[in-house]
C-alpha cells in the first residue's frame, strides 16, 4: 500500500513538470469548436473526446485526446494502436512512414499512402494524456516543426495529400481492442 502512495507522488510530480510541454500549441493555433467535440467514455479514461474540424489555415484535422487514470496504462505503444486503427478503418493497403520527427513531447510521422499520397500524425504524449492529430493538409504539422526546428523544410507538403473522413475512437473501441485497462495489483506475497 505504501509502495502505491510513493508511485502515485511521483507520478504526481512528474505529471506537474510536464505542464512546461506546450500542449498549448494546439489549443492555441486549432480552432476547438465545442459544439463539434465528441467525448468518449471508457471507465479507464477521464475527459476524452474526438474532434473533426476544418480550419482555413490547416484544412480538415482529426484528433482524439485520451486522458488515462492514474490506475490505468496502455497495453502496448499508443501511436501503434492509433496507426494500426488508421489503416484498418480506411482500408489502406500500404502504410509507409517516409519521416518521423522526435522533440520533446513531440512525435511527428510523414506517411505515404498506397505509394501515392502524404498524410502527417502528430502525437503529443505526457504520463497519463495522449493527443493525436491526423493533419491531412500538413500545415499544422509544418507549423509544429519549424517551432522546434527553424531550419526544417518540408519536401513533402506540397505533394498529393490523402484526403478522407474518420471518426473512430481508441477509447471507444477499448472496450473490444483492450488497448488500455486497469492495473492490477497483487498482493505481496510473504
């Protein structure tokens, strides 16, 4: 029980540094039309949603926010998870990540669909949130870059982008898929 308290402070404090990550950024430069948002529910998650919207500077964006409990974790890599969605959802036959970029809290994929056309997917991660944005224009994803990386020029936006309509949930979908479920705890045994 003690061992619990000691994880859930530290997890509280590391939780607290990772404020200073501009999650910000998208609140900030995407318009979040709360009449658009739709939450999701799983009983591991805390204040979920998914979010189609369309914007004159960044075109038609997808992103799904999943907050985790403190109990719950994730049964595999969560960009994995959402990737693999991805593609199954929209049947793609080929799936390529051509570059993907690491800063700070930041992953950031440049896929070539079907050898034809580009898509981004911009991951922000803390310990219990993930945000994932599908950015079918790239100027959300080229924005995000040049922040970190002023020198950074972006050969592939520009190119064919994969245009389509998506509105599946992780979080939804837990409850069949169990990407995340709740820790379990075992007595120590003496």
């Amino acid at each position: 029980m003690f061992r619990n308290y000691i994880i859930y402070l530290v997890i509280f404090i590391f939780a607290g540094c990772s404020q200073n990550y501009d999650n910000n950024f998208f609140k900030n430069n995407v318009i979040y039309d709360k009449n658009k948002i739709q939450y999701t529910f799983d009983s591991c998650t805390n204040s979920s949603y998914i979010l189609n919207t369309k914007d004159e500077k960044y075109g038609k964006l997808f992103i799904e926010y999943i907050s985790l409990d403190i109990d719950c974790r994730w049964n595999g890599l969560e960009r994995g998870y959402f990737e693999y969605l991805f593609k199954q959802t929209l049947k793609i036959k080929e799936f390529k990540v051509i570059e993907r970029l690491d800063y700070e809290n930041y992953e950031i994929s440049t896929l070539l669909i079907d050898n034809k056309y580009y898509l981004n997917i911009i991951h922000f991660f803390i310990v219990t949130e993930n945000t994932f944005i599908i950015d079918q224009e790239g100027v959300l994803t080229n924005e995000l870059i040049n922040k970190f990386d002023k020198n950074y020029k972006n050969e592939y936006l520009n190119k064919n982008r994969y245009k389509f309509d998506y509105n599946k949930s992780l979080v939804n979908l837990n409850f069949i898929n169990a990407y995340f479920s709740k820790e379990i705890e075992y007595p120590d045994s003496k």
